[in-house]
C-alpha cells in the first residue's frame, strides 16, 4: 500500500452543513489538516468541526470564494486541496491528485465529477456547467470536461495567482489564472454522490444563473495578469 503523502491542508467552505461534516471529517486521510471555514452558519457547524478534530476559520464576509479564500490565507501546508463539505465528495479521493502535484505531473488537479444516483447532479447545474466549459475552452483553449471544487495545487504558486473573486467565480478564476499563467492542468475521475442538506449555488435554475453570470465576469478578464508558476524543466 502507498504512503499517504504528508504536509497537506484541505480547505473545506462550510455554511451549514451541520449534518454532513462528520461524515466528510472521518474521511480527512491521516496526518492531513481540515480547514473548515465557517462562511456564517447557524447550524452549530463551528462546534461540529471542532469535535470531529477540524481547524475552524471564521470568514464573516458572505460568498463560496470568500470562504475559499480564507482558508487558502490560513492554509500553511506544502500542498492545498479543496472540497465541498456538503458529502457530495469524499476527500479521501485527493491523494492521488496531491501525489501527481508532489511528483510534478501537474500543477493544478481538478475533479471531474462522474454523477452516482439519481439526484446527484441535476440537469440545471450540469447544463451550467457544460456551458462555463465550452466559454473556458474559447478563453484558453483548455478542454476540460468539469470545473468541480474537488483540486489540489502548491500554496505559494496559488497565492500568487492573486485571485480576487469572492463569490461563485472563485474556482473559475483559479483555472483561467493557472492556464494564463502556464499552470498544467490535470482531470481526474471521482464519484459524485447526491449532497446532504439544500445547496446553496447551483440547487435551483436560478442560482445556477447567478452562479453562471459570475463566472462569465470571471471569462471577460484580460489575459496576462497572474503571474507565472515556476515549472520543472521537462
């Protein structure tokens, strides 16, 4: 069996998700730190989070990438993972992205979500993001398949990456920024699991709108304003 590699922080934004941290904590891979940042729940998920073991960081600020965010600032680790604390992903399933980050396969390794049951992944939210892939393909030439919020990359070369969005435009503009900047991108297959609780973006056609028109802000940057990750010579 392969050593589950160390020195890891998985930013997990939290808005009342009471319900399923327990699940999504007893699934952190050993000696990995969980981030749960609080985004102003009312649920008691702060105090779940501190018993399941997890590091809770308050951001008062309202929106997904405000969350994101503040836990990419407080991360300290090597490598910086994210996931959704909804128990729609395991995150048991990053370490084959943080090894391929760790052996310099990719800089960036995203989820590609591949649906598991009825109600996993509605046909509102999928067609948003068929959508958000084909506007990415023309702003960068990038053919990915999914833009999920389960990735793995290097701390310092993401906070370089100066992202700015605080809202649902958060994930986008940490690809577009990776792919302007020279960044290799991986996909890698996981199961999508049907969410616990309501969501909070993409659960109705309207919120995936507004989720869409942030994204496509996100699209209209000019290119060329992040700065470079340095690479290994290939």
């Amino acid at each position: 069996m392969k050593t589950i590699p160390s020195d890891v922080d998985v930013v997990l934004p939290c808005l009342n998700e009471a319900e399923a941290l327990p699940w999504v904590l007893e699934r952190i891979p050993p000696g990995w730190r969980a981030l749960v940042v609080d985004n102003g729940s009312t649920d008691g998920s702060a105090q779940v989070a501190r018993a399941f073991g997890a590091t809770v960081v308050r951001e008062p600020h309202r929106g997904f990438g405000a969350a994101c965010h503040a836990g990419l600032t407080a991360a300290t680790a090597d490598v910086v993972c994210f996931c959704d604390c909804d128990a729609s992903l395991d995150p048991s399933l990053l370490i084959p992205f943080v090894r391929r980050v760790r052996e310099g396969e990719a800089d960036l390794v995203l989820g590609r979500r591949r649906p598991q049951g009825r109600g996993a992944w509605p046909a509102h939210a999928r067609a948003g993001n068929l959508a958000l892939a084909r506007m990415l393909r023309r702003r960068t030439g990038l053919r990915l398949r999914d833009l999920g919020p389960l990735r793995a990359a290097r701390r310092e070369p993401l906070l370089a990456l100066d992202l700015t969005d605080r809202r649902s435009g958060y994930p986008l503009q940490m690809v577009v920024r990776a792919a302007d900047a020279g960044w290799r991108i991986a996909e890698y297959d996981v199961p999508y699991l049907p969410r616990t609780g309501a969501s909070k973006v993409t659960g109705t056609w309207r919120g995936t709108w507004h989720a869409v028109r942030d994204m496509s802000r996100v699209l209209a940057e000019v290119p060329g304003g992040a700065p470079a990750v340095e690479r290994d010579a290939r």
